[in-house]
C-alpha cells in the first residue's frame, strides 16, 4: 500500500485514529522527558557515592557536605537528609535515608502512568473503532437492500484500521512502560546501595572519633569504607 492509501484508511476511522494519534504524541512526549530525566542518574550516583564516602573516610565533613550541595543527581539530596543529622541511632539513620529514597523514587516514577493508562486504553479505543466500523458495514446493507464486499468495504476497512492503531499504540507504549519501570528500579537499587555506602562511612567515622567507646561501629566491626 503507498502513503496516500494509508492516509485515507486513516482518514476514514477517524474517530479512533485522531485520538489514538494525540495518544501517541502525549506518549512520545513523556517518554523523551524521563528518557532526558534518569539520562546519567545511576553514573552519577556511583561518582557522588564514591566521592562523598572518601571525603567521610578522611574526615572531611565539609567537603562530603559541598558534594552534595553541588551535584545535580537526586542521590545528593538523600545524602544531604543523611548528613543532616548528629548523633541519631542507626535505625533512625536508616528509616531517615529510606524515607528520603521512596521521595526521590516517587518522583522518578511521575508521568509513568500517562503512558501505562494510554497503553492499557489503546485496544479498547481500536476496538470501539471496529465496532463503529462493523455498524457502518450493517447499515449500508440495510440501506442498500443486498450485500456484496463494494457494499460494506468501507466500514470493514475502518474497523480494521481501527483494530490495528490501537495495537500498535498499545504495544509501543506498555513496551516503553516497561523499560521505563525497570530504569527506575535499577536506578532506586543503586539509591539503596549508595544509602548502605554512607551508613558504612558515618559508623567508620563515628568509630575511629571514639577508639575508647563501644559504638556501633565496634560491635560490628573495624575497616576502611569501601568505594561505591
């Protein structure tokens, strides 16, 4: 089929091809946006962690403190939430950094359910068109008193039309949801691994200030902290 037989099979269902073409613009546009958003994120989790753990290792507070003040990815604003407190418990640290990753995880998942919510309606939107199409079919039968496919080629060719947008729509979207969901969830593993670098580096700092006190870092242990 050349462009213009496909242009005018498009126009013919345009009660679901104008609104399933707005879907996939609105879906487009959400996925350039997270695409340009999570671009760096995890690189830049791994450098901010491994500067900020040796600033800690050799008791540079300052330095750890103006890492996260400068970096742009949302790591630093956890370690900003970590560093912020003094002489906490550690479940508190931990349920503080927690709280703190769910916030920066929550916003990394925002606009994910446009594109979800468009993947999930597309079919049906194709399949309304293929029921309206099938209706036209039914009443030019009925108009014209006899069937025969010059009668009803019409409405069969919108329903199919229909039926096969809202597929596509579909499955480009629910595909890019996907991957789009597991970005995340690798970029929110790479916040726990980092939160769990910090804990290490603020328990080996607190131990090496105190050789004489029992802390926490001497009831599980003595050692350098380790690069992210």
């Amino acid at each position: 089929m050349d462009v213009a037989t496909i242009a005018r099979m498009l126009q013919q269902g345009w009660l679901t091809t104008v609104p399933l073409a707005l879907c996939s613009v609105l879906v487009l546009a959400v996925m350039i946006e997270r695409f340009l958003r999570y671009r760096g994120v995890e690189k830049g989790t791994r450098e901010l962690t491994r500067s900020v753990v040796e600033a800690l290792g050799k008791r540079d507070h300052s330095t750890a403190n103006a890492l996260c003040q400068t970096a742009k990815t949302p790591v630093a604003q956890i370690f900003r939430e970590g560093l912020a407190w003094k002489n906490i418990a550690l479940e508190d640290l931990e349920r503080i950094l927690a709280t703190s990753r769910q916030e920066n995880t929550a916003e990394l998942r925002r606009g994910l359910w446009v594109i979800g919510t468009i993947g999930s309606l597309a079919p049906f939107i194709g399949l309304f068109g293929t029921v309206v199409g099938i209706m036209k079919a039914f009443h030019q039968i009925a108009t014209e008193g006899s069937g025969g496919f010059e009668v009803v080629a019409s409405g069969i060719s919108e329903a199919l039309i229909a039926t096969a947008v809202g597929l596509g729509v579909a499955i480009v979207a629910l595909a890019f949801y996907n991957y789009l969901n597991v970005k995340v969830g690798l970029i929110n593993n790479g916040f726990a691994r980092a939160c769990e670098r910090l804990v290490q580096a603020l328990l080996y700092v607190e131990s090496s200030a105190h050789p004489a006190t029992p802390t926490r870092a001497q009831e599980t242990g003595h050692g350098h902290p380790l690069p992210a």
